[in-house]
C-alpha cells in the first residue's frame, strides 16, 4: 500500500501488483494490469467496513486474515467487483 501525503489515504495499487510481481514473468502482463486496473483509495470507511467484517467472521467461526478482510472491504466500499480464487473471498461473500 502506499499512503499519500496530501490526502491521508491509502492506495490498494501496490498490494495489487505484488501477486504478479512474484507470479508473473512478463512484465508486459504487469504493465497491461497497471494501465487497466483502478486504484482504490482505502480511507477511515474502508477500514471500519474491514473491522465489521472480522466481526462478522469471527462471530460466525471464520477465521480470515487481516489482507483479505481490507481487500473485501475495499471492492465493497467503492463497489467494485473482485475476482478470486481463494476461498477466504467465498467465505465472506456467504457473511
């Protein structure tokens, strides 16, 4: 994530191209998601919608890690959709 100065938000961009830094060997494939994929700004709502979702998990006996409750939380705010694989992401959708 990278916070910016001016605004005090966060910027979901850098956790996004991580997973393709370490699995992708094209660097065109990164540069074509760059240019594609938006950058969302994760401020004070996000984060109070990612602890409402631990709470949510917990109190239903899911446990999911703190990086895919913000990224849930993240898509839902701003309303985007989020393509997975992983079935943390199944599990909250089921909350």
């Amino acid at each position: 994530m990278r916070r910016r100065a001016a605004t005090g938000k966060w910027s979901m961009r850098p956790w996004r191209a991580l997973p393709l830094c370490l699995y992708s060997r094209e660097k065109k494939v990164l540069r074509d998601f760059e240019r594609l994929l938006p950058e969302l700004e994760i401020d004070d709502s996000v984060w109070r919608g990612a602890y409402e979702l631990a709470r949510k998990a917990r109190s239903g006996g899911v446990s999911i890690p703190a990086t895919d409750l913000l990224i849930a939380a993240c898509a839902q705010h701003h309303d985007a959709d989020l393509e997975h694989s992983d079935s943390d992401f199944t599990q909250l959708e089921k909350l």
